[in-house]
C-alpha cells in the first residue's frame, strides 16, 4: 500500500531540484508530482490589492492603501510568491519514506501539515 509524501517549496527551482534528485536516486517519475498552486489572494509580498502594508511612518495604515503615507514602489514593486510549489512522493513503506526524506533534506522543503503526519 502506498501513502503520499508532501512538501511545500518557496521556488520553484527548489521543487523541481528535489524531484529531480528523487528521481535520479530511483524514485518513479509517476511517482514524484510536482504541482504549482495558485492562490487567488495574490503573491505573498507585493500583493497589487494590499501590498505589504509598510507605511512611511512605521504604524499600520490609516485605512488607505496608496498615496505618500504607503509608498507603491516599497509595498507593491517586489511580487514574492511563497509556498505554491507543491512535491507529492508516493512512497510504498516506511524505508522508501526514510530514504525519500534524506534525499529531500538539502532542498528545503517544508510538511504542509501543522501536525507533521506527512
């Protein structure tokens, strides 16, 4: 019986360098899916809708989102997506696990599970 392996990247060259190690170590490419999320909230930083709510004097803004008091280029030039890089591995028992998570380590993934049951 087979279970699946998450892990949650900030870029897509980390997701995509942690299946191709997967891969080249054995691993089935069926078995490896990369899948790139979108997320209708926009990208993390630089969010065109809310920016990053960075005022010029240092306390949250005063309702308005735009003009002197939150400058555009410090809150919207710099478009940041995190996380939206998603590797699902299928595993087949405990040590294809272990061996999938040692090969894993060097590229920074993260378990999108807040309880680690991935």
């Amino acid at each position: 019986m087979t279970t699946s392996l998450l892990r949650s990247f900030e870029t897509f060259e980390a997701a995509s360098a942690a299946r191709d190690a997967l891969v080249a170590a054995g691993f089935e490419p069926a078995a490896v899916q990369l899948r790139v999320l979108d997320d209708e909230a926009g990208p993390a930083e630089g969010n065109f809708l809310i920016g990053n709510g960075r005022t010029t004097h240092g306390r949250p803004p005063g309702g308005v989102l735009a003009g002197p008091e939150v400058p555009y280029e410090e809150n919207f030039s710099h478009v940041v997506f995190r996380g939206n890089q998603l590797l699902a591995i299928e595993v087949a028992d405990d040590s294809q696990r272990r061996r999938a998570l040692a090969l894993l380590q060097p590229f920074g993934g993260v378990d999108p599970d807040p309880a680690g049951l991935s």
